[in-house]
C-alpha cells in the first residue's frame, strides 16, 4: 500500500539538504553505475572505508572516507565506488 498524503505532515514543506530524507535505499557499490537517486546522505552500518563520487565531483574525483565508523556520512553522494569500499551494509537517504 502506498504512503498516505494526510499522514504525512511534511508533505508540503520544502525539501534542502538538511532536512530529513523522504525515502531510503540499500546501496549496491558500483565502479561504473551512479545511483538511482543521487543521495543527500549515506548511512553505514558495519565500518570500513567508503569511497564515493560526490553529486559536485567529477568521475576521476572519488574521495575515500577512511575508516568511517556505523552511522551518517553527510554528503550528497552520486555514486559508492566498488573499488576502495570495504564498508557494508550502506544505505542512501535521498528525497
């Protein structure tokens, strides 16, 4: 069943990039794909390094979070590097 709109009271606020995320999504690491929806946050939940092509980057300007613990990374993420992530269990927060 979907959503229902009169149970949703933040329907008809505006979204920015520090308000909450709207819909969620299991992220599968990918050398070669970008997300669905670009993510305004990721979250881990088992450690390890998380490299990822932000939404401003270019494809040769991945960034590794090294050893980034369980919980939120807080950056707008386009795409999860295969190569140089070893953190699982990652979630994309996007609206």
């Amino acid at each position: 069943m979907p959503a229902i709109p009169e149970r949703d009271g933040l329907l008809n606020h505006g979204r920015d990039a520090s308000g909450p995320a709207r819909r969620a999504a299991a992220v599968t690491p990918s050398d070669a794909v970008d997300l669905t929806s670009y993510a305004k946050a990721l979250y881990v939940g088992a450690a390890g390094n998380v490299r990822v092509l932000t939404v401003g980057g270019e494809d040769g300007d991945a960034t590794t979070f090294a050893n980034h613990p369980v919980g939120w990374l807080p950056v707008q993420v386009r795409r999860v590097l295969a190569t140089g992530t070893t953190a699982t269990q990652i979630v994309a927060a996007f609206d």
